[in-house]
C-alpha cells in the first residue's frame, strides 16, 4: 500500500471514533478515544508523506486530548 492510501483509513478511523465517543456506554467511548488516538497515527503518516505540516501539528494537539479524554473517560 502506498502512503497515499493511508488517508482513507485514517478517515475510516476518524468517522468511527467520532460515533463512539458520543456513546452512553464507557467502554465504547473510551475504545472511540483510542481510535482517536490511532487515526491521529495515520494523518500523522500521511501528513508526512505529502508534506502537510499544519496537519501533523493538528494531530499533534489532537492527540493529546485524545489521551487526555481517554484518561478522564476511565475515571
């Protein structure tokens, strides 16, 4: 796979994180702040790969809230 493919998994992955967050159930918000988490993994890649610097500083910050809300999900 070429990292040129990598954006559409990382929407995938960013699309099912956002439905899941928004979940009454614990368990599912906090699997959504690791998708999250993951997908903050892959625009990181891509962004990379074409160059996106302001993109990869976004992620950057996403993915501290993202650890950030996974904490306060568990407590």
């Amino acid at each position: 796979m070429t990292l040129d493919l990598v954006q559409w998994p990382a929407m995938a992955a960013t699309l099912a994180a956002g439905w899941l967050v928004a979940s009454h159930s614990e368990r599912r918000r906090s699997i959504g702040f690791w998708c999250f988490v993951v997908s903050n993994g892959l625009w990181i890649a891509w962004g990379w790969h074409v160059g996106a610097w302001a993109l990869m500083a976004m992620q950057v910050g996403l993915f501290a809230l993202n650890l950030r809300g996974a904490r306060n999900n568990a407590e």
